[in-house]
C-alpha cells in the first residue's frame, strides 16, 4: 500500500453498512473502501460492519464482496494478498432494522473495538437502504449513546431525501431531532466525481475565466445528463420517482449551482455550501400555470438499438402500463440576481438516449465580426466551453483561428485538456473521495438540510402540475433518439440548439 500524505491522518474508525448485503455495497462501497486501503488511506484500526437480514457467517460475507471487487472494482487485478488483509477488518451482523434490541450488539462491536484501541473510536453509519426505511434505523440509532456524540459519530443518508418538499422537511426535521446537522452527511454521489469537483478549481484558479463568467458575456448554460439504457430492472422505483425527481432535483441542481455561484471566501464546507444555497434561492420558481413555457417531459416508447428490440417503458417490470412517470426531462431556469439576470440555463435528462453524457456547456457571445471580410464569417462561431464529466472527462474550449492560405478564413477549433492525456495516474471514483470526506469529517460535498429543502421548492412546482395534467401523448420519444420533440423546440423559439460533442481523441486525430 502507497501512503498519501496529502490528507490528515484519520483516528480509529468503526464503521456500520446498513443494507450491507445489498447491490450498493457490493459493487460501490467495499470498492472504494479497498481502494482507499491500497492507497494507505484509510485509518491504521478500522473495523467495517456489514448488517442485513441476509443469514452470512463472516467468511461468506466476505466472499460476497470479494465477488463484487472482481466484477466492479477499477483495481481488481491489485489484490497481491492485501484483499485478506483488508478483510480481516470485515464483518457482518444479522439484525432486524425495525427491532431496537438488535443495535445493542452495535453497541457492544463499538465498545469491543474501543476497549482494544485504547481510544474512542470515530463512528460511520452508513445507510444504503431504502428512503423508507431510514426513519426507522435513525430512531433506534438515537438510543445509542456513541450516536450522539456529534464530535466522533456521522450518519451518512442516501438519495432519495425525500419524494417532495413535504416529506423533506419532515425527513429533515426528524433526522435533526434526533442529531445535531454536524452530523447528516446527504450524499449525493456526483458531488464525487472528480471533474465536477474541477469546476471550482477552472473557475477560481484561472484569472481568465472569472472576468467573463457572467450575463455580459456568456449567452446560456446547458446541462445534459443522458444515458443509453432503459430503467432496466428499476421499474418499480422508477415508477415513484421519475426522471424529475431522479436526477433534476439533486445532481443537476448542483451542477448548475456550481457553475452559478459566487466565488468563496475560503474552502471551508459551510462557506461552499452557502454559496450553492445561495444560487438555489436565487433561481426563478416558475408559476404552475407557466410551467408548460419552462419544461418538458418524455416517456420512451419501444424501438430498436443497435438491432435489438428494446421495450418501451410502459412494458417494464414493475411499471403501470397506463403510466404517466416522466423518463426524460428539459428545464429552462433563470437564476435572478446580479451576475445571471436574463441568462437562460438549459438542463435535460433522460434514458434511452442517444449518447452516454454528462456535459455542461457555458456558450459565450458571439464577438463583433464586422472588421472581417465576408468568408470570416461563413464559419463564425461563438466561443464555447465544454465540461465532459462522463464517459469522456475533459474540458475544452472552442475559438476561432485562421486557416492556413491568402484569405482570411477560419476555423472553430478546440484547446483540449483531456485527464486521460493529462495524467498517469487513476482517478478515484467519486464514493471514494466521498467515503474519505465523511471519515475526515468533511461535509464539503455534501448536501445541508436547507440546500435540499430548496432544491424541492425549485422542482416542486413542476411536479405538482405534471402530476395534476396527464400526458397526452406519451409515449413520445423513440429509444436512441434525443428525446421528445418538444424538447428541441424549448431552445430553438429563442434561437438555439442543444450541443453534444465528438469524442476529443477523434477532434485530436489521434
């Protein structure tokens, strides 16, 4: 194992998985929890306490996660005889969430670890359950002395928080009831990904981009987070959350928040997520009777991909077959204040669509061009920024430049900063950074209470006509399409289109 000394080093830590026989542990936390551990940064006493209603001894336990190691892990070929090492610090309990008798032996794992360190141990509770089964598992952690020390315990929550603003706020006012906020480590796992986290760096680091990141000079922002496959065998929970809920409310709403808010004063977690709080309370609440002006929804048809026959979402397991669940969605925002005022920002989202892609696009103006000659401006184009974060992960920059010859023509042409290219060395997956974060006790990248709870009130309205009008038309959009029709048409009235990008390697001729 490497050691980084790039981190402060973590006290002993105790960590609990609820839902550790579950899909998420498998194939994303142990993951990222083995690779923090190759890269000697996980604390020196650990202990990792899987529980479930699962029947697994220890060692089938940790033949179930070896399994997800050799099937999702980016470093699976590295276990060289640190896998057995690192499993050594695994275990597993059997319990009932529901029944408060069952956390005694959590008490009793935290006390044995303590008793052997010599110190008191730092406490990681991580929900990978269902959002219905949280309240349950947070009330009867509250009876634990240790959960109530807001100085050593963490209790980390995954998406959804809540199916509306209502049942956020309750979410919210339970959970702070029970600790103290310190403590609530909403994880939202795009947050992670380590071109997103490259946004502030681009942003604030670079004194040529913060001059212009504003209403004078860019024209709209565009957020598309695509993918090419269907619900899959998520139908059922499709069918309670949709893709409004499922990606607008939380992922996209950051993106946006990140490229939107102001710059810090410090990188300190209360002073970043302040600044997203901010751009949250700024955006315009659109009015439920306008709401067909500023959004759009699709529902995937069947069709075929690639020649094979693919279902339409309504022939899904799990699913209505008169459903009327939303999967893709295109918002228009406008965020009102100083620095955005009149600038429309773009997002959408869907399955089955043509491409795999998270893009966020910043389209600048264009510049005056009346000192060129006609053939200047037969390929006039704006300046563009682009931030792929996935499949590709690079940001490019799109300019003008003369092509070689007599007269004066030119080129749109891209400067690329490819991470790939950039750097030997692998990039963590985002549970990963996350996992360490909230070891260290760093809540950064992770959502408040009050972020959340506005994040509802921007989408809210959107839902609440949807749900109160029935499509029409649905299904509307075919798979390996870009979605519904009328998607285009939210952007084109005003004279744009959506961009998508070529691979950079091929802009490249490599």
């Amino acid at each position: 194992m490497s050691k980084n000394n790039n981190y402060k080093k973590l006290g002993p830590t105790v960590i609990f998985i609820f839902g550790g026989s579950g899909d998420l542990n498998q194939r994303k936390l142990t993951p990222a929890l083995y690779n923090l551990w190759l890269d000697g940064l996980m604390p020196e006493q650990f202990s990792i306490t899987g529980t479930g209603r699962t029947d697994y001894s220890d060692e089938k336990f940790r033949e179930h996660l070896l399994q997800g190691i050799n099937e999702f892990s980016r470093r699976k070929d590295e276990k060289n005889g640190s896998w057995e090492e690192f499993a050594s610090h695994i275990s597993y309990l059997r319990m009932d969430v529901d029944k408060p008798e069952d956390y005694n032996a959590m008490a009793g794992i935290i006390s044995d670890h303590e008793a052997a360190w010599g110190v008191s141990a730092n406490v990681l509770f991580y929900l990978a359950v269902a959002p219905q089964l949280v309240p349950e598992i947070a009330t009867n952690l509250n009876k634990l002395k240790k959960a109530k020390d807001k100085d050593k315990a963490r209790i980390v929550v995954e998406k959804p928080f809540g199916h509306d603003l209502k049942s956020a706020q309750e979410l919210n006012k339970l959970l702070t009831n029970l600790f103290d906020e310190s403590q609530i480590y909403r994880i939202d796992h795009y947050l992670g990904k380590e071109t997103v986290q490259n946004i502030l760096a681009l942003r604030f680091a670079n004194a040529l981009f913060e001059p212009i990141w504003n209403r004078h000079y860019i024209d709209h922002v565009q957020i598309t987070a695509a993918e090419t496959v269907g619900v899959e065998d998520r139908g059922g929970y499709y069918e309670r959350s949709g893709a409004l809920r499922d990606m607008v409310q939380n992922h996209i709403l950051q993106l946006l928040c990140m490229v939107a808010m102001e710059a810090p004063v410090s990188f300190e977690a209360d002073e970043i997520r302040n600044k997203k709080s901010d751009v949250l309370n700024a955006i315009r609440k659109i009015k439920k009777e306008e709401v067909q002006k500023y959004a759009v929804r699709g529902q995937y048809s069947s069709g075929w991909i690639e020649g094979k026959k693919e279902k339409g979402y309504r022939e899904e397991k799990g699913v209505d077959p008169d459903s009327s669940v939303e999967t893709f969605a295109a918002v228009k925002f406008y965020i009102d204040n100083w620095r955005w005022q009149g600038v429309p920002f773009y997002v959408r989202t869907g399955k089955y669509l043509k491409e795999k892609t998270t893009l966020i696009t910043i389209q600048f103006k264009e510049a005056p061009k009346y000192a060129f000659p006609p053939e200047a401006s037969e390929t006039w184009r704006a300046n563009r920024l682009s931030i792929s974060i996935q499949p590709e992960e690079d940001i490019r920059l799109l300019f003008q430049a003369k092509r070689p010859g007599q007269t004066m023509s030119l080129n749109p042409v891209n400067m690329v900063f490819s991470y790939a290219d950039s750097y030997n060395a692998p990039q963590p997956e985002a549970y990963e950074t996350l996992l360490l974060d909230a070891m260290m006790g760093n809540p950064t990248q992770f959502m408040r209470g009050d972020q959340v709870e506005v994040a509802w009130e921007v989408i809210d309205p959107i839902l609440d006509t949807w749900e109160n009008r029935p499509p029409v038309d649905f299904p509307n959009y075919a798979p390996g399409s870009w979605g519904p029709e009328d998607a285009e048409a939210l952007i084109a009235r005003e004279g744009r289109n959506w961009i998508t990008l070529p691979p950079a390697k091929k802009e490249n001729g490599n």
